[in-house]
C-alpha cells in the first residue's frame, strides 16, 4: 500500500493531465456522489409544482402581534431580525389596523377625485392600471415604532422596539399625474385623502407634498397590494409617518385648509409639557438599529453584525456608515447594499474581529450614521 504522501504526488499528476472540461466534471460527479457529513441522500422525488410559490417549512419568521384595544385594531411587527437584504416580504410587511381588513372587489372599486378641481373625476382600477406608472423602493413607518425606546423600556429584539416598519417597491400612477388630469383650481392648497375601511381613517396632506413624490400605488414587490396592505389601492407618502399612507383609498379632495379629522385633531399630534398638541408632525426622522445579532443570538468567535437603518427625512441618497474601535470593529465604512433612491431602508452588512463567545450586549454598541451630510443618528 502507498502511504499518504506518494498517493498524494500520483494524484497531483493525474489531475494535472486532466483537461478543464473533465476537471469540472470529475467535481460535479463527486459532488453528487458525496454527501455532506450528516446529510442524507435523497432518493424519493419531491414536492409537485404549485400555483403560487410558498416558503419552506424550515423557516419561522413570522410577525409579532400587539392587542388593540377593540375588536379590528392593533398592530403586527415585521421580524426585523430575520430578514435580508432591504425588502420586506409583502408577507411580512408590518401592519397597523383601525377597523380590520375590509373585503374589496377591485372590478366595483373606483376612486373618486373632487373638491377644488376643474374636472371631478371617477377612476376605476383598469383605468388607473392603463396610466403612466413608476416603480419605486420606499419605507413606511408607523408614527409610533421605537416607542418603548423612548420611554426608557427597549425590547429584548428590533421586531419589538422596531418593527413598525418596513420596506417594499412600490408600483402605481403618480399622484401627480391625476392631479394634472382634474385640473387644479388655484384655492387649492391641501388634500383630503380617505379610506374605504369602516372608520374611514382620513387625513390632510399640504398640496406641495401631493405634487412632489406621492404614489397612488396597486403593487407591491411586483405583485399586487395585500389586503392588510390596502388592497386594492392605498397611497405611498415617502417619508411621512404611516397613518397618512392611506390604505384602501377611495377619495381624494382638494381643499383650501386642513379638514381635521379624527385621525388628525383627536390623535396623531404629539402632547406638548404645556398641555397644548402639536399637530401635522408629518415627517419620519432619522433613526437606526441593529438586527442581527439580536436579544438571544450567541456569536461565535467571528460574529456578523447587520445593521438596518429607517433614513426618514432623507432627500438624497445614503452616504456613509462607520463602526468605533468601541463597538468590536475596525473603524472603517462597512458593506451598505442601498438602492440610489431617497426614503427607502439601507442595510450595512459588517464583520466584526474578536468577538468572544458570549452574549453581546447590544446596549454598548454605537454606530452613526452620515446621511446625505444633513443630519446623523446614533444607536
């Protein structure tokens, strides 16, 4: 018998001999013909084809439910830590509900455009499906995610502290355009927008912000709206709180003032210490966290650290990340996969060095971000 190293010189020369097209296919057979340790061999075919493409039972992400107060409402947190890359599964977008989740034939939906307009108008979906439309990546945020963080209470994972909100590619008509196609009288200066939902949850938006970047929007990560999501029709307000991300619209009204409705004088204002409520906070600040490792994660001797980071009131792209020697890392930029659009979620993927086997506490770390060089946030 040859011992180990004259067996190992004879091989050499043998695959030297070899050419590239039987070198690959020497290693896909013994791929194929090799099991990885502790993998069995299957032999059975396996699952048929489907209609509609589902997850594998493997995984678990799943959203976290917080009890509304009455039967209808209350929220579910998407699982930030579980995610990749900047998307959000339309399945596990998060969601805020003030009435449950009304049923929508979309051949009977219209929406309705009129108040201080040359032409009213009534659109059904095919005519809105039929219009110039874009497809954008942005974030929607509930007015009140990382609550717990400020009061002083932070949760054990992002989905608790975080997980109002997410991010999707957004398709539909630019409001915009449908506002050209009515014909703006020049008294018009907000928008009243309302849902079909049974509280009718309804806001006002400034004109200026309707004619800017405000998408009438039907899709969703390629396909069409969920129903949590506003199925069939729901406005994308890029970088405004969500509640004004009206879902299940049905009407838009040009008015000369704020309509102050429920959902606008009653909540979402922002309690003053002198008693007064400051009203039409619309915009999303800049905010970040850490969502991997999260509460309960054990590192290994070399752990990797994502970072998902919400820019809010952002009018160019991302610009810069930087880990402190401080935090277990290196002090340079780490990886940032980040679409070139404004208002969406980038997400920084970074390797730390000599992060022993332990629990981290997340609670050390800082991190800052240089957004479009108007503004940083610190975790």
């Amino acid at each position: 018998m040859r011992d180990k190293a004259s067996f190992g010189q004879t091989g050499i020369r043998a695959l030297r001999g070899l050419s590239r097209r039987q070198f690959v296919k020497l290693g896909a057979m013994s791929t194929l013909a090799v099991p990885a340790p502790g993998q069995d061999v299957i032999h059975e075919v396996g699952q048929p084809r489907r209609n509609y493409g589902e997850r594998s039972g493997f995984e678990r992400a799943g959203r976290y439910f917080n009890p509304g107060a009455y039967g209808g409402t209350g929220a579910a947190r998407t699982p930030l830590q579980d995610l990749y890359g900047i998307i959000t599964p339309s399945a596990l977008f998060f969601e805020r509900l003030h009435a449950g989740v009304p049923s929508i034939d979309p051949t009977q939906h219209q929406l309705l455009i009129d108040g201080l307009v040359e032409t009213p108008l009534i659109f059904s979906m095919k005519d809105l499906e039929r219009m110039p439309s874009v497809s954008r990546v942005h974030f929607v945020e509930c007015a009140g995610n990382s609550g717990s963080e400020h009061a002083g209470e932070p949760r054990e994972t992002p989905q608790k502290s975080h997980g109002l909100v997410s991010c999707a590619e957004w398709t539909g008509v630019p409001l915009s355009t449908l506002l050209n196609n009515v014909g703006v009288k020049p008294r018009a200066k907000w928008l009243y927008a309302e849902g079909a939902d049974a509280c009718r949850l309804a806001r006002s938006i400034p004109l200026e912000k309707a004619m800017d970047d405000i998408i009438v929007a039907y899709g969703q990560n390629g396909e069409a709206l969920r129903p949590e999501q506003g199925y069939p029709l729901r406005l994308v307000v890029p970088g405004w709180e969500g509640n004004i991300n009206i879902k299940w619209l049905q009407r838009l009204a040009l008015v000369d003032e704020p309509a102050m409705t429920k959902d606008e004088a009653a909540s979402y204002t922002d309690l003053l210490p002198n008693g007064k409520a400051r009203q039409f906070t619309f915009v999303m600040e800049a905010k970040s966290v850490i969502t991997r490792p999260a509460g309960g994660h054990v590192l290994d001797v070399r752990g990797v650290m994502k970072l998902a980071a919400s820019p809010g009131r952002v009018e160019g792209a991302f610009n810069e990340c930087r880990f402190p020697r401080t935090a277990g890392g290196i002090g340079r930029t780490p990886n940032c996969r980040s679409p070139s659009s404004p208002k969406h979620l980038p997400a920084f993927g970074y390797l730390g060095r000599g992060m022993d086997r332990r629990r981290l506490s997340l609670r050390a770390a800082r991190m800052r971000l240089a957004i479009g060089n108007r503004r940083e946030t610190r975790l």
